[in-house]
C-alpha cells in the first residue's frame, strides 16, 4: 500500500500552487471565499487566464486543447483550485459538452465549438431537466420535430443553471415516442438568441438568482444542430453520467471549508468563551475532520481505480453521497457558528455594521443554498437507487 | 393526566389558525417579512383584537393569560401560519413592563397601538446573562447607556425598547438595570427567514431606569420567549410535513406518485417521530415553567427543537427536490424558519452547555 503521490505528482501540485499563487485574481478569490455570487466578468477573466496557461479543459485530450491529464492530476489541480478560492467553473461546456462532443461530435462540430468554449465565445447551459422531468429525465417532454432541414422545438426546460449568461444551451429533446421512452431522445444544440426562445429567472431559497427556466415556442434548430445520431440522446446522456467525473467528492471545497471553520471560531466570542475553545464547537469539528480524511482516502482509492481502469458508476455514486453529506455538515457547522449573528440578511448592511467577519457574514444563506448539493446532479435518493440496484441484483 | 387543550385555548388555537389562514397568505407574509418596516399595522392591530398580545400576561398585570400554556398555544399556531410579525419581541418586552408595574405602558401595547422590543443580547453574548458588558451610569439624576445591543427582535419601528444593562462602578457582579428607551436609531435588516432584527449603538444615550436588579425577571422572560420558540417551531414543522406530504402525493416520476416509494415514506416517518419528540419537550417545558425544573427543562426543549428544527428542514426540501429549493415555494420560508429558531434565545449548543451549568455533573434522573 502506498497513500504517497509520485514525486511527479508532487511537484505537478507545486506548480498548480506557485501559478494560482500568481495568476488567481485577489478580488475574484475573496468574492469566492466569502460566498458572494461571481459576475459573468469574473469567471470569463478566470478562464482566461486558464486558457493562456493551457490549463482551462481539465478533462479534455491534447489534441483539442486540454492539458492531457491523468486522472490523478485532475483531482490535484481541483483541489488546490478549491483550496485558493479559486470560482468553481461552470462546468456545462468544459465537462459536459466538450467531453460529449470529443466522444459523439462530427468534425465540423468539434472544429467550431470547442474552440469556442475554450476562448469564451460561448457560454453554454444545460437544458436536461423538464417539471415533469427531473429524477425521471427519460420522460421528458420537449419535443423537435424535423421539418426539412430544420427541427422545430417546442416544450420547457428548468432549473437551467446561469442561462441568464449563457448564449447557447444542450437539449434533450424528443425525437420519438415509439419503444422505451430511452429511445425517443436526442442531443440537440440551441442558440438562445434563436426566436421563440425565452429564459425566465427562479428565485431561489437563498433569495438568489442562479437558476431559470426556458420556453421554446416553435424554435427552428438547424438540422447540423443534432450531436450524434437521432434518438441516441439517451446513449449520450448517460455516457456524460458514468464518464469519470472530476471533484465529485467535493474534497478540496470541504477541506477549505473545514479550515475556514476554525478560522472562524478563534475569531468569535460567545457566552464568555472563544468559539475555539468550546469543546463542544471542537468536537464537532473533529468528527466532521474525522469523516473528511476517510472519504479523502475512498477518493483516492477510486482515483487508483480509474487510474487502472476500473472506475465504476456505483464508485461516483458513493463518492457523491458521502461528499455532499460531508460538506453539508460543514456548511451547518459553520452557520451555526455564528449564533444570532447569523439571522440578518448580511446584503442589506454595509461593512461596518456587522459584528462578524465580512467572510462569514453570507453563512447562513450560503447554507441554504447548498442544500441544493444533494438534489441535483442526480440526487442522492437517485444515486442510493443506483448502487442498491449494483447491490441487489439478481 | 389530560394532554388536552382547556376550552378556552382550543377557540383561541382555532380563532387564531383561521385569523391566519384567512388573512395571512404566503405573499402577504413575504411582502412584509422581508421589507422595511417588516410589519404590517392592520395585521397587528387585527392580532391585538383577538386578544393574542393579551394573553401574554397575567390578569392582575392588565392581561387576560399570562401562563406558559397561553404563549405556547398562540405561538404554535403562529409557527404554522408563519407569521413573521414582531411577536417575539413583543412578548419578551410586555411581560417584563408588566412585571414591573408599568400598567399604562403594558396596556397601550396590549391593544396594538404602541410596540415594544428588549435588547438583551450583545454580539458575543447569546445565553449567558453574567457576560453583558452594556453598562448604564447614573450621572446626576439622568442614566446613559453605553455599549451595543444585538439581535434585538421586533427592534425596527418599535416605539419601546428595554435595554438590559450592568449598573457601571458596581464591579464585575454588578446587578443588571433594565431601561427604557424610545424608538432608538438602530442598525436595521431583514431576517434570512423573515421579520425584521436590529443592533443598537447605545453611545450615551439618556434612559428611563425601570429597575435597578431584573436579573430574574429577564431570565424568566428569555424562558418564555424560549418556549414560545419552541412551540413556533412546532407548529411550524407541523405544516411542513403536511405539506411535505400533500407534494408527495402529487408528484409524479416514473410513473407512479413519489409517495409510493417507501424509502420516501420512511423518511417522512422519521421526520414524524421528531415532530412527537419536540411537541413532548415543548409539553415538559411549559410544564416546568415557574417550577425549580424551569430553566434546565428550558434548554433540553431548546436544544431538541433547535437539532430536529432544521434536521426537519433539511429533510423536507430534500424530499421535495427542486422546486423545495425555490422562493417561490412557501416550503423553504418555513424551513428557513425552522433553521433559523436554532439561532434565537440561544442555540443547541449554548442551552446544551447550560443545562450542564445547572445541573453540573449529575447523572441523568433514572440512572441515579
Ligand atoms: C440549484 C439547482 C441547479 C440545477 N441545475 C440544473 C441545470 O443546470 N440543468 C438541468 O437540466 N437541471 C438542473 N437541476 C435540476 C436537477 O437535476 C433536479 O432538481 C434533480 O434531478 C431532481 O429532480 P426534481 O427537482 O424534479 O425532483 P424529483 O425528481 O421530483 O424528486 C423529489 C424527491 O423525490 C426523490 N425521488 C425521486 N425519485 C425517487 C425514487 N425512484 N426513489 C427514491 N426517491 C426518489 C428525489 O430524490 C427527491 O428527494 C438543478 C437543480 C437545482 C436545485
């Protein structure tokens, strides 16, 4: 047994720390550590710089601009991104559509999209989930019928995560209703400026706008459009479902947040006593820290896995479900950590009217917010479904 | 044994639950919960007439109440009607201008037309009453406040505020004045989960000194407000998981309601059995009060309710997916709510910590 990187792996995380040392913009970071939303700006000028260093595409081959990474680097070099503050990129066209194109794309497909969402021309969303259509995506509704050599798009997509700054959205849409409702599904590509196209916003818990919904209303999508062959959506789908997806543990945003915590309690006081010293605020801490080295252990075993070949859908599915418990434990520790100091809406005060930290001023609602961790990207209910299912079968 | 409500605070439970659900819907709710002056008059003078603020106090204070169980039954149905109006506040303050003889000023805030709030705890003092460092000092015949109020609920536009504060040049154990106040400036904003909250800077500023020793007094009201927490909360889980159960019912994916499923089912269970616990503890608490049982039973319910509260809260947006994650949703208000009761009156762990103060050491009744 060896839990050692190489001396490879080692020095390749030495280089990720030096350049985000040097290149991770202070405000961006600060914007990131205390919780606040990014501008579109913000995460445009972050990719950029990625770009320039050629370190944007995580998970994509040379050849069409990634870094060429083993699977042991992408999890160092997310890590240390979370361990900077550095924005969490939206991964709708790094890790979702340009892993899908790579795969299923034609060559004209690759040649002007992917250049595209390396340089930032475009921001792409992800039009999967329907309200009729969420943890059953295969009965969604929005459907493109062919009419010459277009595909008119009628229906509604939600929950579509920053549409507000996207130009460009991937659909499943259905083509047919014959056969299994798998069957029926395509892969199209929509240009939200496209007329009978409207995004409207959705409030969220926290107050928040980072999620909308669309409406296609006759929408004519060219026929060149479609990735893949017609009815192969599903294929496509839950081929971006089991590829090996990156950070899905989340170990570089928890171990931030679990130092962010003790940062914290030295610096609050509560009943006479610092939160630090309170051995109740501690042993919590502990136990949560406890669960962290574990799962950051099991991450890694998987990462061996992939790494010989061997990464499973059920392995992504237990990652998922500890990661996101561990690090709602840790957003409830650190909202609890400030007391009634965490019930005014921090927004609505300036600076030098709070009693706490700038950085943790947001903790309640950011809270809030994260409860959406175990919701989507399948939700947990869903993965404990797919590794019962590997478990029980006949 | 009868865990029945009396006749009396059955039409009160019931007056006040339809007053709400006639009255009160979600967008009313929202559209004062989180604005300025986060209140709404008519509500208020509507809440006042059917006797609510009332049946804070006892008889011979100007009330017709004044019992745990009065401020348990009406906070209950506040909790399942989430009503965000300044209730807290005010029954943290009435009872202690009550108790103090202030007759005149207890009855203008009995029938809605003056409010009150108590500023009790500081920025680093959530429970612990010995640690307030806000002084008062008597120059002449004039006392000036000094030090910063926090967490002070109802503050916004309340026409009375109480200030707890340590008499100054008393030395450490000094005892705690209590003083009045009118409409001071104050550090304004919207709660997470709605109503309004505010610090007060009190720089020198000239006081009226209603008592120069209300240690107790405070205390036995921060119990009270305590308990009307608890029997918010409640409520408050009550509706949730009802209507955590009416969406399961609707909602279909793969063909069938979400509510077939039994691992959904056994979640909403659990959720359940909690529900049962924190009623019980509640029950306990509002038994307790006025006993010597009070402020120890106090903190288990506050403690109980504070874990189960959000755990309860968790469950149910989770159970919804999607759409438990959306403003829109009166769902998330309430588990907002729920979390945010934790961070009143002092949390788990702060009430966890002081049930040990009060009893330190000893093993739990039937072990002993
Ligand atoms: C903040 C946020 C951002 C999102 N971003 C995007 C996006 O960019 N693009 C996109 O396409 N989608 C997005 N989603 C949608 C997300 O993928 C769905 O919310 C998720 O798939 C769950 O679907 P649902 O909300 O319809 O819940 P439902 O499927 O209705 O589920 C409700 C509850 O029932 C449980 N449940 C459902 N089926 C079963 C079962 N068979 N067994 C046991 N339990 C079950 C669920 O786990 C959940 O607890 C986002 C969601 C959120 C909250």
């Amino acid at each position: 047994m060896d839990l050692e990187f190489t001396d490879e792996e080692r020095a390749f995380r030495e280089d990720v720390r030096k350049f985000l040392q040097r290149e991770l913009p202070r405000d961006i970071a600060g914007k990131v550590a205390a919780g606040k939303d990014l501008e579109r700006d913000d995460i445009l000028r972050w990719q950029a710089i990625l770009h320039a260093r050629g370190w944007l595409a995580a998970t994509w081959p040379k050849e069409h601009g990634g870094p060429g990474w083993s699977a042991v680097e992408r999890h160092i070099f997310s890590e240390e991104c979370a361990l900077h503050s550095a924005p969490r990129l939206p991964p709708f066209g790094l890790n979702m559509l340009g892993p899908v194109l790579i795969r299923f794309g034609n060559d004209q497909q690759k040649r002007e999209i992917l250049p595209r969402i390396l340089d930032g021309s475009d921001w792409w969303c992800q039009g999967y989930s329907e309200p009729g259509a969420g943890s059953d995506l295969a009965s969604l509704r929005t459907r493109a019928v062919r009419d010459g050599d277009h595909y008119v798009v009628n229906g509604q997509k939600t929950w579509t995560t920053l549409g507000q700054y996207a130009n460009k959205i991937f659909c499943l849409v259905r083509t047919s209703t014959q056969g299994k409702p798998q069957e029926g599904i395509s892969f199209l590509l929509v240009d939200l400026d496209a007329p009978g196209v409207e995004m409207r916003p959705i409030r969220l818990i926290d107050g928040g706008h980072e999620v909308n919904e669309v409406f296609f209303t006759d929408v004519r999508v060219p026929v060149a459009n479609l990735v893949g062959e017609e009815n192969q959506g599903w294929t496509i789908a839950k081929y971006l479902l089991t590829h090996e997806r990156t950070n899905i543990a989340g170990i570089g945003y928890a171990t931030k947040e679990l130092e962010r915590f003790h940062r914290l309690a030295r610096e609050i006081t509560r009943d006479g006593r610092r939160l630090s010293d309170s051995p109740l605020h501690a042993a919590r801490a502990a136990e949560i820290e406890a669960e962290l080295e574990a799962l950051r252990i099991t991450n890694l075993r998987m990462l061996a896995n992939a790494r010989d070949g061997a990464a499973g859908g059920v392995e992504s599915s237990l990652l998922k479900l500890k990661g996101t418990q561990v690090r709602q434990m840790l957003q409830n520790l650190y909202r609890s950590a400030l007391g009634s100091q965490a019930a005014p809406i921090a927004d609505e005060l300036s600076e030098n009217e709070l009693t706490v930290p700038v950085d943790a001023a947001r903790a309640a609602p950011v809270y809030f917010n994260h409860r959406k961790l175990s919701i989507f990207g399948g939700s947990n209910e869903i993965q404990r479904n797919i590794v019962a299912k590997e478990l029980f079968k006949e | 044994m009868d865990f029945n409500l009396s006749e009396d605070h059955q039409l009160l439970s019931d007056s006040l639950r339809r007053f709400l659900a006639e009255n009160y819907d979600i967008e009313t709710r929202n559209r004062t919960a989180y604005a300025a002056p986060f209140h709404a008059p008519e509500t208020w003078s509507a809440l006042a007439e059917l006797g609510v603020i009332g049946a804070f106090v006892p008889e011979g204070q100007g009330g017709y109440g004044g019992t745990a169980d009065d401020v348990a039954v009406i906070f209950e149905e506040l909790g399942r009607g989430l009503c965000s109006e300044p209730m807290l506040g005010t029954l943290l303050g009435l009872r202690l201008l009550a108790a103090l003889g202030q007759t005149d000023l207890a009855a203008r805030v009995i029938d809605g037309e003056t409010r009150v709030a108590l500023a009790v705890s500081e920025p680093q003092v959530a429970c612990d009453l010995s640690c307030l460092q806000a002084t008062a000092r008597c120059e002449g015949d004039v006392w000036r406040l000094s030090g910063r109020k926090s967490a002070v609920y109802g503050a916004p536009g309340a026409d009375l505020v109480l200030v707890v504060a340590r008499l100054a040049d008393a030395g450490e154990n000094a005892a705690l004045g209590l003083f009045l106040i009118h409409a001071p400036e104050s550090i304004a904003a919207p709660m997470i989960d709605g109503g309004g909250i505010a610090d007060i800077v009190l720089d020198g500023l000239q006081a009226e000194c209603l008592s120069t020793d209300c240690a107790e007094l405070v205390e036995d009201a921060l119990d009270l407000g305590r308990i009307a927490l608890c029997a918010e909360a409640v409520g408050a889980m009550s509706h949730l998981i009802e209507i955590t159960i009416d969406y399961l019912r609707q909602r279909k994916q793969f063909g069938r309601t979400l509510a077939s499923f039994q691992a959904l089912q056994h979640r909403v269970v659990d959720m359940v059995v909690e529900r049962e616990q924190c009623r019980s503890i509640t029950i306990a608490a509002v038994a307790a009060y006025g006993t010597p049982a009070q402020a120890r039973t106090v903190s288990m319910a506050k403690n109980l309710i504070g874990r189960m509260g959000s755990w309860i809260a968790e469950e149910a947006i989770q159970l919804h997916g999607g759409i438990g994650m959306t403003w829109e949703y009166p769902g998330s208000h309430y588990a907002k709510r729920l979390v945010m009761i934790d961070h009143q009156l002092g949390d788990r762990n702060d009430h966890v910590l002081r049930m040990i103060r009060l009893k330190p050491g000893a093993p739990p009744a039937e072990a002993a």
